[in-house]
C-alpha cells in the first residue's frame, strides 16, 4: 500500500474545493461544492480499477473524500471562516429594486442572466424586488416589496375579521338610533321639557 495515496487525496480535495469556489457558482448547479468535489472524485476514481490500478486502494481513497466531506462540512458548520472560504455566503444582487452591479461582477453574472432566473421564478419587474441573493447552492432567492406580495390567508382572515368587527359597530350605532327614536317615554320626556321652557 502506498501511503503517499493519502496525502495525495488530502491535498487533491482541499485544493479542488478552492478551485471550485474560485470558479464560481454556476457551475456547481443544485450541489454544494463539497458533494461536487466528492462526486467528480469518485467518478474518475471508479475507472481507476479497470485500468489496473488496485480496487482496495480506489475504495479507501473514495472513503478518504467521503470522511473528508463530512469533516470539512462539520468544520463549517462550527466555524464561519471556514463556511466563508470553502463555501462562500449569499450575496445580494438587488436592493430595494435596485440592480446592485459591484456585486453582479464579482459572480461574473450578467444583468440578461438575473433576469432570466427572475423571470422563471416569475417576476415580472425588478422594481418589485425589495431583497434578492444569489445563494451558495447558485439559486436565487428573493423577498417581493410588501406591495408587491400576494394575499396570503393570514391576511384574508385578518381583513375579513376587521370588517366584520366594524360591521358590528355600524350595526349597534343604528340600533341604538333606532331604539332612542323609537321610545315614547323620551318624546313625552322631551315635549314636557319644551313646554317647561316656554314663558
């Protein structure tokens, strides 16, 4: 068995987890770069054996990248430099409707490519966008200004339930109108007052 096999591997998973963050996050698609490192590695490595190379070296070099993944997936979970530099975090690309361009370079994204994800996740106007990131994963992930939002049934419920609360008012005003109309001990009441009054 050839130890240098494991530094090899050691070295070959960290530096191609910075080269895939350094190449960007449209290539990574659905995945993260950790489950893309492992994936490719153990792609090429599951040809190895049929070019002659030993199956019990190839199977404990794909343990290696899988226990790698799980620490190196730990180590970001505990730390934050460690997420920052492997991973990397959401970067905003829209603000209060505004197209945040800096941004949009450092992603090397264009505007066109913004829109199209806007548009398939359909929004019609940027304009309508208070908050928008794009994530680790390379999705985009957006919150519509309040305007903009639609109804949710929370809402409905809470709309319905003041209207109806102010249906009930309007309704007992009127009742009372009515009763106070209605009472003839108040019109006696109120002509023995008027004759009172008068000299």
């Amino acid at each position: 068995m050839d130890y240098s096999l494991i530094w090899k591997t050691i070295v070959i998973f960290f530096a191609g987890k910075l080269i895939l963050r350094l190449g960007g996050r449209k290539s990574i698609s659905q995945m993260t770069i950790t489950q893309t490192i492992v994936m490719v590695g153990i792609g090429s490595l599951l040809i190895q054996p049929i070019a002659g190379d030993k199956i019990w070296s190839t199977l404990m070099i794909a343990f290696i990248f899988t226990m790698l993944m799980v620490f190196s997936e730990y180590l970001e979970i505990k730390f934050d430099i460690f997420e920052s530099l492997f991973s990397g975090k959401a970067v905003i690309v829209i603000e209060n409707g505004s197209i945040i361009i800096k941004n949009l370079k450092k992603l090397r994204l264009t505007v066109d490519r913004l829109e199209t994800r806007l548009r398939q996740n359909g929004v019609s106007s940027i304009k309508d966008v208070k908050t928008a990131t794009i994530e680790v994963s390379g999705q985009i992930g957006y919150e519509l200004k309040d305007d903009k939002k639609p109804l949710t049934k929370e809402d409905f419920i809470t709309i319905m339930a003041e209207l109806s609360q102010q249906n009930q008012l309007m309704a007992g005003y009127h009742k009372t109108k009515k009763n106070d109309s209605d009472n003839i001990f108040r019109e006696v009441a109120t002509k023995d007052s008027e004759g009172k009054n008068e000299p």
